[in-house]
C-alpha cells in the first residue's frame, strides 16, 4: 500500500511539474530553437554595435549597445533553463535597444564633400615620378611611404606583407621602418622586422630607392612611375614583390587638401593595382599573384590617428579584382573614393556599407555613372595595433562577378575599441 501512495506521490508531482513549466511558457511564442537563433542574431549585432562595424556617421551610434551585450549572457542562461517566457521578454528588449541609432553622440563638421560631385575630376592624374619623390603635397608634409600586398600561391595559400617608411611631416626618416609579413597558415602571426638604422636614399630621374640595413635584414623599397618594388632578404628568408599602377587616387581630387577630421589635414595619393612576386623560406620558394596598394600620404596639424581615435567612422579600403579596382576613404564625416573599371577613373556618387560579421567581413555598394559596383571583403588577418586587416574579395559589377579579388583595410572605430581578430578559418556568408 504505500508503495502504492509512492507511485502516486511520484506521478502527481511529475504532473505539477509539467503543469507549471507549461504555465511559465503558455504564452511564450518562440520555441527554444528560435529563441537560440535569435540570441545568435543578437551577439552579431552586438558585436557590429561594439565594434562600430557600420557608417556611424551615417546611422548614427546604438546608445543601447552596452546594455543590450550584458543582456545576452542572461537570455542564455533562461533559454538554456527552458524559461522560453523570460528568454522572450529579454531579446525583444534587446533587439530594441540595438536597433536604435542616434547622432547625439557624433561631433559635427563641415569637410568637402568630393562624392557630391562625382563627374567633377578635379585635378585628379596619373602620379609620376616626381610626385613619388615629392615630400610635400599642397604644402603639407609627406607622412609616409607604405606598401601593402596581400596574394595567393598556386597552393591556395594566401600570403600577406607591407613595409613603411615614416617621415611624419619632419622631412626626414623616423624610426623604425617596418617590413611584415604573415600567412593563412598562421592567420594569428604577424613576423616583423624593424630597422633602426638611417636609410640610404637615392634618386635619379626615373626612380627614388630607399636601402635599409639593419644586422643581417636588409630592406629594398624601389619607386618607379607605374612601378613600386619591395624586396626584403634575411639569413633564411627574400620576400621579393613588384606592384604594378595604372591609376591614382588623390585625396579631394588633388584640388585642396581636405580638413577631413577637424585639425587633421591631409592630401596625397594612393595607388592600388595589380601584385606579384615571390616567398623564399629556405630555399623553398613558391610565386604569388594578388594585389598591392602604394601609399604616400602627407597629414597637417593634428596626428590623424589620434583624430580618428576621437570621432571614428574610419573605412580605408583599397582593393583590386581583374575588373575593377579603387580607393575608399571615410574618416568622421568626411567620404571620398576613387574606382578604377574598365580603364576609366571613376568616382561614386555614393557608397553604403553594409556589415555581416564583426572584425572579419562587410560589403560596399557603390552607385557610379556606369551602374552599380558591390564588392564583398572578407577578412583572414590582422594587426591590430594599427587596426589593419587582410582580406580577399568578390562581388559584382552590374551583375557580372568580380574575380580575383584581395583588399586591405584600417578600421577604426571611435574611442579605438579591438575585439578578436579574424583567424583566416570563418567563412562569413556573402551579403546579397
């Protein structure tokens, strides 16, 4: 007999349990599945939000973006207690709070605006020599000389280097220069070597090449109109790299050089294009074809960097396909690009970017005179110290798909936020 009320006693309580978990839930519309899927929703957007992985200038910043990331950790803790309800409550206040944008918080200024005239070339030309000689641009001093290269091996190994020589506005060398290097193999390690030592520089009419020395490393940075060589050799390893250019993009189309943050000037000119060249490690060498990007940038007043650390919005974004190639600049408020299809220098008219995963990929959308250009990047290293990232590229032009694609771009967002790096694994899905 009473194991009898002990088998009731049971049943009854199993039944009171299924009774009020259903009465928690009766009016709960989402299912533990959707309710998941939606957290995973929310963490993207949260992140998008941290990392300011959008145009803030043009939505304006998500006030609500702390609050609704400390939000997540307590949607999972109820979706995991089967507490759907709660979980429910939660995520729509969360889903509210990072979708609201607002302006309040980004200072207001008046840069030029290039984009707004986009049939208006300006003094927009192919660089020569001189101008790569130059050490000043519409009297502003030369900030640098910076080459980047990111390319592929016929192994499908992907392969990234840059060098940089700073002048920082004195006119003369300041230490150190830089020449890195990494791999998809081992996205998270960037391999750097500094030099130290006074460059020799030497310059004749078709060229100005710069030799750094420093122990048993030596750097060969060589400018030629059309041409920009990199060669880098050390006891066990050459990294031997040419960059080919057909067209230049100049800062506010060459005409005045562009307060684009206030009390940060700049003006200059960038030159993506096609790259080429060859990794030796050992002995062992494998050739590389992808994209590279010469910069020589000049900046006035303010350190630029420290500008954009205060108002953010930073998208430099350079990249080349076999259809088309450019140029994007977005620093505060201030937009300008240039696009290179088909032979012709082109510049939008507008350019919306729209993010798909945090520190690792996004999409642009460019309106120009000849249709429409979207380019989809997709991030696989990065250093975050200088808020650089690798990428590769695709996309579209009026339909028909970009091939061949590699890209560069510095981020940074306002207050300089890091987050995880890309770790050249994640494939993110293109945005449509």
């Amino acid at each position: 007999m009473t194991r009898i009320k002990n088998i009731v006693a049971v049943f009854l309580l199993i039944t009171a349990v299924i009774i009020i978990n259903t009465g928690c839930n009766k009016s709960a519309k989402l299912t533990k599945d959707e309710a998941t899927k939606k957290l995973a929703v929310l963490q993207s957007k949260s992140d998008i939000a941290k990392l300011q992985w959008y145009d803030i200038y043009e939505k304006g910043l998500i006030p609500g973006g702390a609050e609704a990331e400390k939000m997540l950790p307590g949607i999972k803790t109820a979706i995991d207690a089967g507490d759907l309800k709660k979980a429910e409550e939660m995520i729509a206040k969360a889903e509210v709070l990072l979708d609201t944008y607002s302006k309040t918080g980004l200072p207001d200024y008046t840069p030029p605006a290039p984009l707004a005239t986009p049939n208006d070339m300006g003094k927009v030309r192919k660089a020569t020599i001189q101008d790569l000689q130059a050490m000043e641009f519409l009297g502003i001093p030369r900030w640098n000389y910076w080459f980047n290269f990111v390319g592929k091996a016929d192994d499908g190994t992907l392969y990234m280097a840059y060098a940089y020589i700073n002048h920082h506005g004195t006119g003369k060398f300041v230490a150190p220069a830089v020449f890195a290097y990494s791999t998809n193999k081992d996205a998270g390690k960037t391999t750097k070597v500094s030099f130290t030592s006074e460059p020799k520089m030497t310059d004749d009419k078709d060229s100005r090449t710069w030799l750094l020395k420093d122990g048993d490393n030596t750097l060969t940075y060589i400018l030629k109109d059309g041409k920009i060589s990199v060669k880098f050799e050390s006891p066990d390893k050459v990294i031997d790299l040419s960059l080919t250019t057909k067209f230049s993009f100049w800062y506010n189309k060459g005409i005045v050089p562009p307060e684009f943050l206030p009390g940060a000037t700049m003006a200059g000119f960038e030159e993506p294009g096609y790259a080429e060249g060859t990794f030796t490690t050992k002995g062992q060498t494998v050739t590389v074809k992808g994209f590279g990007e010469s910069e020589n940038l000049s900046c006035g007043g303010t350190d630029y960097r420290s500008a954009l650390l205060k108002y953010g919005n930073e998208w430099w974004v350079t990249f080349n396909t076999d259809q088309a190639a450019g140029l994007i600049i977005f620093g505060g408020k201030y937009k300008d690009a240039g696009l290179y299809i088909d032979g012709k220098y082109i510049i939008p008219s507008s350019i919306q970017v729209v993010p798909i995963e945090a520190n690792n990929s996004f999409t642009m959308i460019f309106q120009t005179s000849v249709g429409e250009l979207k380019v989809n990047f997709t991030c696989w290293g990065w250093d975050p110290a200088l808020y650089e990232h690798w990428a590769t590229c695709d996309g579209s032009y009026n339909g028909k798909p970009l091939t061949n694609g590699f890209a560069w771009l510095e981020h940074i967002p306002q207050g300089g936020v890091n987050s995880s790096p890309p770790d050249g694994t994640r494939k993110a899905p293109v945005k449509k």
